[in-house]
C-alpha cells in the first residue's frame, strides 16, 4: 500500500532542511500517517554511530579487566595503574573538543570518518605495545578518536532525522556505549577463561580491530548533514545531500528546494570560536551541558572502571598462591560482577528511551541524578563496622545506582549536550561539554585507587552522593527542555527554556 502514500501539503513557501525531514506522507485522502518513515540512508547513519559509542564503551571498560594483567606485566605501582586507567579517558577529554569541534569547520562526516581512522591505527598499536609508555600512548591516542566521536556521532543523528523521534534514536546509540561495556567485561571473561596467561590483555583489544576497519568503509558512505551545510552557505550541496538522505520508494519530498536559504548563515557569520559559549546567548547552555555532565562522570566512571576490583574484594576472592594465577582468578570474578552490573546500564537505557520523549530530558536527567544518589548511599551504608559487608544494601546500592545513572545522568547530558547550541557551534559546544565531563572522569580514574586507600570505601561512596545530588540542583536552575524542539530553532529564541 506504500504507493499510494503522497506528499504532504507544503507547510510554507520556503522549508528549512528539518521540515522537509519532518514531513509526513499523506494518503490520497489526506490522512496524514502516524509518523516519518526513515530512509535506508537514515538507518545507516544510525548503525555507524552506533558502533562509536560501541568501541568507547568496550575499551574504556575492557581496561577495567586488563589493568591487573597489565599492572604484573609491566610491574606497575599504583600511581601507574591509575595512567593506563586514566589515559584512553584524557585522550576523550581532548579529542571531544579539539577533534569533535572541528566538526564545525571541515563537516560531521569528514570527522566522523577521521576519528575512525585514528581509532585503528591507535588500536592496532596498543595490542604489540612492547612497554608501559607505549601503552599509555595508545590508549590516549585511541580515546582522542572516541572523544571526536561524542560530538560527531549526535550530530549525524540528530541533524539527519525527524524532530519526534530524535530523543529515542541519539539515547538508543548512546545505549551501545552500554552495550559495549558489557561486551567489553563479558570478552574479557572469556578470553581470560580461555586463556589465562599475562598476554590475553593484548587479544582483549584486538577483538576490536576488524569491526572497526568495517566501520570506516561504512562511513564513507553517508551524506553528509545538510544544516551544517546551509549553516556554512553551501546551499547547493545541502539540496544534494537532503535528497541523499531523503531517497525512498515512493519519493517523497517529490522535490527539495533551500535556495531561500543562500544568505541565512551570513548573520551569524564569525561567531563560531571557543568563547562563543561562553556569551551572553549560549552561556546558560554551556552550563547545563557540562557541569551536570562533570558531576556524573565522577560516579560513573570512578565506580564503573574499578567495579571489578571493588567486587571481587567485597565477594571475597582471596585466592591464594602465584601472584599471577591469584590475580587472574580475582580478575575472572570481577569481571563476572561487572558483566552483569553491566546489563543494569542497558535496561535503565532501554526505560529512558521509553520515556524520554514523554517525560523530558530535564526531568529525567534531575531524577536520575537523585536515584544515583540514592544507590551511592545504599553501597556506602552496606560497610559494617568491621569491614564486613551488607550484601544485600551493596547490591541493591550497586543494582539502583546502575539502573539510575544510565535512565537520568549518564544518557540525558550526553543527549542535551548535542541539543542545546546552535547549527554554527554545536560541534564545539557539544565537543567542550564532553571534554569538561571528562576532567572529572580522567581526575575520578587517576585517583581513585589512592582516594580508597587514604578515605576507605564508604567515606569515597558519600563524597559522590553529594555530587550527585549537586547534578540534580544544577540542572533544576539551568534547565532548557529541547524535547519537540527543532535543532534549527535552537539559539534563535528563548522559546526551549522552561
């Protein structure tokens, strides 16, 4: 019955690149359908970036399980293990705005193929690392790619597809960010289980290389986002790229037509630099994104990379003898706790994509950040006297906290962080946010392992319910709601704040 399906009406004599992405067919009747129907072209930009947040959440927790390899190998102290911990996280710092944010000048889609490229040459390099200063390297090297992809991989999405459905589809690539996670612990596992000697850390990451070798044909593939496009004046191309984008069986739009939209970049032309973000217009904006964003990463980056160690303490692994056969027990059952704590971040993920166009970005994000609270207090609470544990509050802690972060905090600053600037600076708005969040995950991975020895766990537990809860008063005072809102209207009104 597709062939029977029109083009709707014209909404007006001009259309922006949005609504014609937004328009919805209409049967001969004039029945409109129910919703937009995405292209084969939308549904691939989708899958690639995917795999972005796919390879961050696979290699940044896959060194979780490594570092104790690692550690022997290399004989590491502890302020070592914190730099291999700590360097693919300062690479992401890095890369977010100082590659993401050249997404403005040179397009998504060079960008989105470049932190590809970097990504396998870096991978490819961290597997036959002959020493410690090798490794810390290419780990960096590789999170400067991951941190490109923070910007990039939303911008493709949001700026390719239509205004409802935005929220669901930038939240369900985030979830393999998740996903990654629980492959990356699950792979370790297996590997070790396989193959328990001090090198499977190298096959760990090389499990990586030739999915991501596939990920680089596939993206040089896509269109290209045409706002971006019309924001920089190439009028002319974005009309190819929005019919790229846009082919489908029946066509529709029949036609696509921007050329009313030649001059509309010359306003705001010269304002793209770094301290954009921080006048008067885009202020409020640079707040929310990246405060909230920084608080989170504290908690979910500092519990989710040394989970493994934390659980197989608390559950008692004590294996006695070699140090390099106890160590790699200890590390098969950390990994086993993290594998399914782990699932907790894909379903809490699974809920705000439910939700997220219903409810809010602002309302969950605030939720969110006090659940987490609520599971840190509970973990920080199961601690007797003794040193013994509750199991029941640390794993109900353990199971909220995962639950809460990946429902509110974790998936709503990465979504709003890509919304909330305008067309012209939303690669370096996006990209400072992720940077800023990162600080507090590089400053969370390097010194965690010292702050539990000087603090102890449950005084480290407490120090993060009250940054979560701060998350929760910072978004509250900042909040702008960009839910139903079209990214081309963003930065032109005050219209989103609520």
């Amino acid at each position: 019955m597709t062939d029977m399906i029109s083009e709707a009406p014209p909404l007006e004599k001009g259309k922006t690149v949005q609504q014609y992405i937004d328009e919805q067919p209409v049967w001969p009747d004039g029945t409109p359908l129910h919703s937009t129907p995405m292209t084969s072209m939308q549904f691939r930009i989708w899958a690639l970036a995917c795999a972005g947040k796919f390879f961050e959440g696979m290699v940044v927790f896959m060194t979780g399980v490594a570092v104790p390899l690692i550690a022997i190998q290399f004989h590491l102290n502890s302020a070592d293990k914190g730099m291999v911990t700590a360097a693919s996280l300062a690479g992401i710092l890095v890369g977010a705005s100082a590659l993401g944010g050249l997404a403005d000048s040179f397009g998504r889609k060079r960008m989105f193929i470049a932190e590809m490229v970097i990504f396998v040459v870096f991978l490819v390099a961290l597997t036959i690392s002959p020493n410690f200063i090798t490794l810390v390297i290419c780990l960096f090297g590789a999170g400067l790619a991951l941190g490109c992809d923070y910007p990039t991989a939303h911008m493709v999405i949001s700026e390719s597809i239509p205004t409802k459905a935005r929220g669901r589809l930038v939240l369900s690539a985030f979830a393999f960010q998740a996903v990654g996670a629980c492959v990356g612990t699950t792979v370790g596992f297996l590997i070790l289980m396989a193959s328990p000697h001090l090198d499977s850390w190298r096959w760990m990451y090389a499990t990586t290389i030739i999915p991501a070798i596939l990920v680089v044909v596939g993206r040089l593939f896509i269109s290209d986002s045409a706002q971006w496009l019309v924001a920089k004046g190439r009028v002319e191309d974005a009309e190819e790229a929005t019919k790229q984008l846009l082919k489908r069986v029946p066509q529709y739009p029949k036609s696509i037509s921007l050329r009313h939209l030649a001059h509309k970049h010359k306003e705001h032309e010269g304002k793209t630099g770094y301290l954009t973000l921080f006048n008067k217009d885009n202020r409020r904006a640079t707040i929310l994104s990246s405060v909230p964003w920084f608080l989170q990463d504290l908690a979910t980056y500092g519990i989710g990379i040394f989970t493994p160690t934390i659980l197989a303490a608390v559950l008692g692994s004590t294996a006695k003898g070699h140090a390099v056969s106890s160590t790699i027990k200890n590390d098969i059952l950390g990994a086993q706790g993290t594998a399914l704590m782990n699932i907790l971040f894909i379903v809490g993920i699974i809920v705000a994509i439910m939700l997220v166009e219903r409810v809010g970005r602002i309302k969950l994000q605030i939720f969110g950040f006090i659940g987490c609270a609520v599971g840190l207090l509970l973990t920080g609470l199961s601690e007797h006297s003794d040193g013994t544990n509750n199991m029941v509050l640390l794993f109900a802690g353990f199971t909220v906290f995962y639950f809460m972060t990946n429902l509110g905090p974790n998936s709503m600053t990465y979504l709003v962080a890509g919304e909330v600037f305008p067309t012209r600076v939303r690669g370096k708005g996006a990209g400072f946010a992720a940077s800023f969040a990162k600080i507090g995950a590089v400053l969370t991975a390097f010194l965690f392992p010292t702050l539990l020895n000087v603090l102890g766990t449950t005084t480290l537990l407490y120090g993060l319910v009250c940054t979560a809860l701060l998350g929760a008063v910072v978004t509250y005072f900042f909040k702008i709601e960009t839910t139903g809102v079209s990214l081309e209207s963003v930065g032109s009104s005050d219209s989103s704040e609520s």
